[in-house]
C-alpha cells in the first residue's frame, strides 16, 4: 500500500500551482444548480483539484467566517451557511484567484455581470450561490479549512 506523501508544504502546493478555493453555497444546492455551476466552472478552463460535498457545522461555519465576526450580518451568515451542504473545491488554472472572481461577478447579483455564476445563479446578496477566495493567501487558509493535503490531486 502506498501513501500519499507530498513533496511541497500544503501552502507551497496551493499557491505554487496557480490555486484558489471555492464553496458552492446551500442556496445553490437547495435550488438545484450544482452541477450547472460546476458546468460553468470547468467551461471556464479551472481543473477540479478536491471537491467535497458537506455541510458545514455552527462551529465550523463561525471559524471560516470569523473575519466577519464584528458584522452585524455574520449570525444571519452562520445560519444560512448552515442551512444546508454546500460543495467545497480547490481549484487550479492560471491566475486562478483573478480569473475565479470573475467568473462568480459581483456579490450582489444585480449588479454583477451577465454569463457570470452570480447573475445566473444567485438569489440576492447575502444568497448568493458561491464562494471564491479573494486572494492567494486566502486561497490557501481557506483549501486547508477544507481539505487535508492528501485529499488533493
């Protein structure tokens, strides 16, 4: 039997290979829009790296989201964001932080652009079907939230 052994720290894996890290929000789930996202997303050129579908404890929830903590949204946010499974992924593409952000458009869907996954898939602001890191160093505190190194590919 062989183990998985990487060669490169989890953060040099991440951000060595053009990586970013996404979560496919309850509302996307509960509305049937999973796999048309995830359509939308290898359409656009990212290779799936780890994916996971899950759902997100209370604990965990206000740990990922903790940034927000001082926000008079984040218990609206910890309750939505435990509603219902989400799908976490790790995702790779060149300049895949940029390119991922631009593919899921502005946070509030009105306002984000057409063929983006929020314009096509997003209820409102605060339901907004996805998630995308906003930046490299997130990318990878957010992937190691989700995954074990040896989880992936």
């Amino acid at each position: 039997m062989t183990i998985f052994a990487p060669k490169l720290s989890f953060k040099e894996y991440i951000m060595a290979t053009n990586r970013t890290f996404t979560m496919l929000k309850p509302d996307a789930i509960e509305n049937g829009h999973m796999g048309k996202i995830i359509d939308m997303i290898i359409g656009a050129g990212f290779e799936i790296k780890a994916m996971k579908y899950t759902r997100l404890s209370e604990d965990q929830a206000k740990k990922f989201y903790e940034v927000h903590s001082e926000r008079p949204f984040y218990g609206e946010l910890v309750e939505y964001m435990t509603s219902g499974p989400i799908v976490a992924a790790i995702l790779e593409k060149e300049n895949a932080v940029a390119d991922f952000r631009a593919l899921i458009g502005a946070t509030d869907p009105a306002e984000a652009a057409e063929g983006t996954i929020r314009k096509a898939y997003a209820e409102s602001k605060g339901r907004n079907a996805v998630h995308g890191s906003d930046s490299d160093e997130n990318a990878e505190i957010e992937g190691k939230f989700h995954f074990a190194a040896n989880e992936i590919f």
